[in-house]
C-alpha cells in the first residue's frame, strides 16, 4: 500500500517484539494500542498512526492511517465469545445476558476504552456471523492481491 519493504520478524507475543523495539533491536512494529499505550505515554514509544476507523481518546493527537493518506486503511482487533454448538439454550441465554449487561454498562466499557479497546454493542448471532464474514472476506481479498502465504 506505501510501497515500503518491511521484513516481519515473527515473536512470541507482544511483550518480547516490544521489549527489542524499546531496545533498539527493531525499527517499527505493529502492536494492539492497550500494550503499547504505557510506552506511549511514558515517552519511551512514539504512536505514528492507529489502524482504527476514529482517533481514541487517550492518543488525541496521533492521526488514523487513514487521516495520514491511506483512506482504504482500517485495522482492528476484535474479540468474540464463543461456546460449543451443544451447550443448552438456557445457559447461552444466561451467558449472553451476562455479556449484554457488561457490554452496555457504561464503567466497563469506561474502564477498557481508557486503555485503548473500543467497545462493540453486543449483536445478535446473526449479525455476529455476517461481520465474521465480512472481515474474513476483506482480509481474504488482502491475502490474495499481497500474494501472502504461510511459512
């Protein structure tokens, strides 16, 4: 996309690719804002740009990739709950009411956007399905133009 040759140096986490970055032993690394956002705001870390949709709160001033000349640019990570397809429709109906109760209660979702992770609303599994899908779909499609392949 900016036409910049990168070797990708595979780690055991993020806690040891951050450790060489801080150490000079690397030049550039890619890394979820809720590990980086202590260096960041420490001063021992400079943000470039965040792959998210909308600038976070607690990185005001560092720009999407997007703002900074990529407009097709948008990276997130997400996280899903998942149980067994065998599990009785009484206790999924209890976890999931569970996880609405979090996910709509404005100290949680406080407490996880002060260290960088959006909050999604919880969704139907409906509608689950159809954003796995899209996002299998469009890293599908980046797989396939970059020519990437497993080592």
């Amino acid at each position: 996309m900016a036409g910049i040759a990168m070797t990708h140096v595979p780690y055991k986490g993020a806690a040891p690719a951050l450790t060489d970055l801080l150490a000079g032993n690397i030049q550039v690394m890619f890394d979820s804002v809720g590990t980086a956002l202590p260096s960041v705001r420490s001063g021992m870390l400079r943000a470039l740009g965040v792959s998210s949709a909308h600038r976070i709160s607690d990185l005001p001033d560092v720009p999407t990739i997007a703002e900074s000349g990529y407009p097709d640019y948008l990276v997130s990570v997400w996280f899903g709950v998942a149980a067994p397809a065998k599990v009785p429709d009484k206790f999924v109906a209890i976890l999931k009411g569970s996880l609405d109760r979090a996910l709509n209660d404005d100290g949680f979702r406080a407490s996880l956007e002060k260290i960088g992770y959006s909050v999604l609303r919880s969704r139907s599994a409906d509608a689950i399905v159809e954003f796995i899908d899209a996002d299998r779909a469009r890293w599908s499609a980046v797989i396939k133009a970059q020519n990437i392949s497993l080592d």
